[in-house]
C-alpha cells in the first residue's frame, strides 16, 4: 500500500532519479505522484507475477487481494473496447490526473508484448493446489473450469464478478478435498457460503483470509459464495484529503473533466446514516451498461456526476481521484457550525525529499474521517461514544477548544432520528 495506486498500479519519478516514470515512487508517495504519467501498465503485470510466486511460499491471502485488484483495474482496463485489430489496442501508462483518458495502440514497447500476455492468462491464478494433493485454493472470482488430471477432479466456475457478487462452483469426481476460499479484503457486508443449498458457517470468517471446505466431495455438489459488494472510500496515505471511490475491488472514476484542472470536491457525509454505507444516499447506483456494468451518481460541489468501473477502456476524460470537502462538522442535515479540522501528527515523513513538497504534508485526516473510519454503528448510542472518545483526543492535541468540543457532542446526542439507517 505505501507504493500503489487505488487502481493497484504503481508508479513516478524517484527523487533524485533519471526522469523515468517507470520506476516505483519513493515510499508513501501517492497523492503527489498522480500528477506523473500515472501507472505503467507492465509494474502491475510484474507484481502481479510478484504477488503469485509470494503466494506459493506463504497462502497470504492479501497477495491475492493485491492480485485481484490489479487484475480487475489496471489489466482488464489495459485493452480498449473494440474489436479494432489493428494494432494491439494497449495502453503504456495509464493516467491517474483528474480528467485525464488513456491512450491505446502501443506496438513494439515493453507494455505491448506484457499486454498481449496478459489477456490470454487470465486462468493463471484462479486455482492453486498444495504439493500433496489434499488442498486447492480458489484465489479468484473468475468464469473458469479447472480440470484435475491425476484426482480425476473438476471444478466449473460460473460468475458474472466484478458485474456480479455470485459464485457457483460444480463438482465432478469424488474423494476428500480440502477446498480453499479466499474471503476478498474488500468485503464489508458478509461472506455467504452455502453447498447444496445448506448454509456453512462464516460466523468467524475475516477479510483477506480463506474459508476450507474440508469434506468428500462428489458428482454435482454445488458450492455457492456470495460476497455482497458494497462502496468505500479509500484515502491517499500522504494526502488523506485525496481519495478514491472503491466497489468491491474495483476503483469507480468520475467522467468529465474538472474545470481548471483541479479535482473534483465532493462532500459526502452529510449523507451517512449510521451504519455509514455510502451507496443508500451518497453514491447510487443508477444504472447498467449494456454489457452489465453498473453505473451510478454523485454530487459534487459542481452538481451531479457520472461514476462507472475503472475497466471500463475507451477515451472519456475521468478521474481515479477527487479532493474530499468537509468543511464543518455536520451530522446528516444537523450543522454544529464548528469547522470540520484535521489532525496532521500520524501523516507520513517520505523517506526520500520531495522538491517543492512538505513532508509530513497539513492535510491529515479531519474528525469526521476519523469518526465514520469506525462505522457501522449498532446504535445511537454506540455512535455519541464515538464522538465523546475522538473530540476529547483532538482537545487534548488543542486543535479543538473546549467549547467546541461541547457543541459537536450536544449535536451529535441530538441527532438520533437523522442518522437512523
């Protein structure tokens, strides 16, 4: 994470370095990296190779969180939506600079020869099994069947994923396995297993771990996960003020292009309720594409905007990122009229100098991001104890006064009905 995009790219000028983007930023540099060429397409194909050879030596399911978020974003958005064979129809880099839109072709360079690669093995990593035989993992979400020669074994995946957040696995063959299910990092809203229509208990089930289904297996046992997606938002490391909107693993950019070449602002909490899901009021999906991709809306401080998939590849300006604007603490449509201010003590110091930028920077996390961090809330309750616990840490860093701190929790008790999901 100190080095990746939410796109799961990496990418920029080193400090100090030759002037050659495709090297690795210097560590915790995000927000002040987007502005290079962005992410060059083939560091996430060799990560990708990182995370996989990583995995066969340590089942670290956050490898394949890594894996699949490079996958669904910077692979499946490397090629352009054409049937154009012209030339490859590949991207080099792919930009991450407010309203900025990939250029596709790129015959004869690094990322071409990766690119055309890439799209034929999206099988790779779908399945890995131990050295004995006894375990198979299941690492991704992928339309695939996995044909098991020496156990006489199958396994047919069918799933529409990231368009859906349905898996359907058919068995053929018998004997013990122990099936293995990655329970993705992103998941907020539960991990639903079932085989042959009877529940399996996920109660101890934690992201970025694997679910075993350790029984003997048989001809047309069906194994069914479901994992419901549901929208986050994801802040830069060094710049928390810059954020990215995330579906399931998959990053949602804005279309258009922000005026004077500046992100886009958007102000979302007044939406929350308290279970803090952004996609009831504040991010909503309003649609489909014709291919099955969802689509949905926002406000910014501009109007409405258009959000889709990352994936999505033709020549539309959009935008990975936007600048958060909180400017007063507010609880729904109850405004306390204390500005909303930020604590900069646990930003970041880049190991390597920046020219021109201050490091640790003054945009450091506001008290509204530090209370909706812990959200859902199970009651109202639960919430003020919240606001109490964080208003009394920003006191004591003086950046709010006593009085202050008394208007935001009298505010906060108020405001019971307004934040009842």
């Amino acid at each position: 994470p100190h080095r990746e995009f939410a796109s799961g790219g990496t990418g920029g000028n080193y400090p100090g370095a030759n002037d050659n983007p495709e090297l690795f930023q210097n560590r915790d540099n995000i927000a002040n990296a987007i502005a290079q060429n962005g992410a060059e397409t083939c560091t996430t194909y060799n990560t990708l190779k990182l995370a996989r050879n990583l995995f066969l030596h340590e089942h670290n399911a956050t490898y394949m969180d890594h894996y699949e978020r490079g996958l669904f974003n910077m692979i499946t958005g490397s090629r352009a939506d054409t049937t154009s064979t012209a030339d490859p129809q590949l991207t080099y880099f792919q930009p991450l600079s407010p309203g900025s839109s990939r250029d596709y072709g790129n015959t004869g360079t690094c990322c071409g020869g990766t690119g055309m690669e890439s799209h034929t093995k999206y099988q790779e990593t779908v399945y890995l099994r131990s050295a004995d035989g006894s375990a198979l993992w299941v690492n991704l979400y992928v339309p695939s069947t996995l044909t098991w020669t020496e156990k006489r074994f199958s396994i047919k995946q069918e799933t529409a994923f990231p368009r859906g957040d349905t898996a359907n696995f058919t068995v053929t063959g018998q004997g013990p396995l122990d099936i293995k299910l990655r329970v993705p990092g992103w998941v907020r809203n539960g991990f639903q297993v079932t085989v042959n229509g009877e529940a399996q208990s996920t109660k101890d089930v934690q992201p970025s771990t694997y679910l075993s289904l350790s029984r003997t297996w048989k001809t047309g046992d069906v194994i069914q996960v479901r994992m419901p997606f549901s929208i986050r938002i994801e802040r830069a490391l060094d710049r928390p003020d810059t954020q990215a909107i995330i579906w399931g693993p998959v990053l949602l950019q804005t279309i258009g292009k922000p005026s004077g070449g500046s992100y886009w602002q958007l102000s979302l909490y007044r939406y929350l309720k308290r279970d803090g899901d952004y996609q009831q009021a504040a991010i909503k999906q309003t649609g489909k594409t014709s291919a099955g991709d969802p689509l949905f809306t926002t406000s910014s401080t501009s109007g409405s905007l258009n959000v889709r998939p990352y994936y999505i590849s033709d020549n539309q300006a959009v935008s990975s990122y936007f600048l958060r604007v909180e400017p007063v603490v507010v609880f729904g449509t109850i405004n306390t009229g204390v500005p909303n201010r930020k604590r900069n003590d646990e930003l970041p110091k880049y190991d390597v100098p920046v020219s021109g930028i201050t490091s640790p920077g003054t945009d450091g996390p506001t008290f509204l991001d530090l209370i909706w961090d812990q959200a859902p809330f199970t009651t109202h309750a639960a919430f003020v104890q919240v606001v109490n616990s964080t208003i009394d840490a920003f006191v004591a860093a003086k950046v709010y006064t006593t009085k202050e701190r008394d208007t935001i929790v009298a505010k906060a008790s108020e405001a019971e009905q307004e934040l009842a999901p």
